[in-house]
C-alpha cells in the first residue's frame, strides 16, 4: 500500500512535467504540401519550424532532469522513512508490546499509518527539492529541514525499539516548533513547498498529542515502564515458542 500511493503521486508528477517537453509544432513537410504558400514563405516557415524544433529539443531533456530530480528527492524521503519499519512492525504486529500497552480509545489503526506516512515523506522530499532547486544545498533552511527530518527517522527506534515514551516525546518538542519556523521559510522561498508541509505539521501535532497521552496512561518509573514490561514479556514469549518448536 505505501509503495503503490508513492507510485501514483511520483508518476503523475513525472507524467505532468514531461508531457510538454514533447509538444511541438506542424512539421516542414505538411507546409511543402500546402498549394497556397509561395516559396519565399515556405522558406521562412521551414527556417521557423527548423529553429522552434531544436529549440524544443534542446530543452527537452533539462526538463526531463528536472523530473527525475524531484522524484528522486521524493523517493529518497521515503526511502528514509522506510527505514524504521521493520522496527515498528516487530511492535505492532500480533502480540507486540504496542497494542498491550495502554492506549487511548482515539488511536488510529496501525493500517493507516503507512499510507499517511509515505505520502508525507513524499511532500517533504519534493518540497525540499524546490527549495534546493531555487536556494541550492547551502540554504540555512533546508539544513534546518534536513536535521528535522534525521530527528524525525530517530523517533521510531526511540519509542518502539527502545520503549523510551519520554525521550521520544522529547524528541517531538523538537520537532514541532522546528517545523514551525521551516513552513512559513519554505513558503516564502516556494509557496508550492511551504502548502506541502502543512499536512506533516496536522499529523505531527496529532501524534505528538497520541505520544503525550501514552506517556500518561504509561507512566515511566526509574527508567522502566509498561512498555518495557510488555516487550520483555513478548521477547520471553518468542523465546520460549521457538524453544519448543512453535
């Protein structure tokens, strides 16, 4: 599911920004065939057309580059963001220690966070593009906005490797106003990369929120908590299982 909504986003984008590499005009060969042009203009059209195509030509592949660089930066987002899921299904599948833990009634299913995650991964690798694209790599904001986005890959192996619910709460604290200052910067850069950012910053609030009340309903006592609790109990589980041939 997340690679398939990534596919369609990065493929409509590709699709929408090549299209017009390709469009070009009547060809010569239609005017040497027209019985109501004299000579001297067919001449002058030819010489036109001639100059309209390389130049279309020329252009074509910049524009085809273009293309390829803002997915790339798209895909890279994601890639990156992929790379904590291994980590988050060994606590959420099953019996993992997420879902025996103390959660809260409004918890959204685990099904949703894939999709919702690959497609915000994908707005902030093409929002940072354009802003690369305009500012170059040298930009105070795109380094603010890449050490947000390393911060934001070390928060799953915080809180669902490391069952540290504060530190990765802590984490968030980062996270919030540091996007705060990165949207309205990215906006006046590229108003296209600073809307982009808008849903990670409703989702980010949202989960910072979800972190909060885990926090809460889980409350850490001399560095050990629920969550800790829970995982060592299914770690003990998966021992014993293979243990006994299970």
């Amino acid at each position: 599911m997340m690679c398939r909504s990534t596919s369609i986003w990065l493929l409509a984008l590709c699709f929408l920004v090549q299209v017009q590499a390709f469009v070009v005009p009547k060809s010569a060969s239609q005017l040497m065939t027209s019985p109501h042009m004299k000579n001297s203009q067919v001449s002058t059209r030819i010489t036109h057309i001639s100059t309209r195509k390389s130049m279309s030509l020329s252009a074509a592949p910049p524009t085809m580059s273009l293309a390829n660089k803002s997915v790339t930066w798209a895909l890279l987002a994601v890639i990156g963001g992929a790379t904590g899921t291994p980590i988050v299904v060994r606590a959420t599948r099953g019996k993992g220690w997420y879902r025996r833990i103390n959660l809260p009634s409004w918890t959204p299913p685990d099904s949703i966070f894939g999709p919702v995650w690959t497609t915000l991964y994908s707005c902030m690798g093409y929002a940072a593009f354009k802003v690369y694209q305009l500012k170059g790599i040298s930009s105070p904001t795109l380094k603010l906005a890449f050490l947000h986005y390393a911060l934001n890959l070390v928060w799953a192996p915080v809180f669902f490797g490391m069952q540290r619910l504060r530190a990765a709460h802590a984490i968030n604290f980062f996270l919030l106003p540091s996007l705060l200052v990165i949207i309205p910067n990215f906006y006046r850069i590229n108003p296209l990369s600073g809307l982009l950012l808008l849903p990670y910053l409703f989702w980010l609030s949202f989960a910072t929120k979800l972190n909060e009340t885990i926090c809460r309903l889980n409350p850490t006592e001399k560095g050990y908590n629920n969550a800790m609790l829970e995982a060592d109990i299914s770690k003990l589980q998966d021992e014993a299982a293979k243990r006994v041939g299970l």
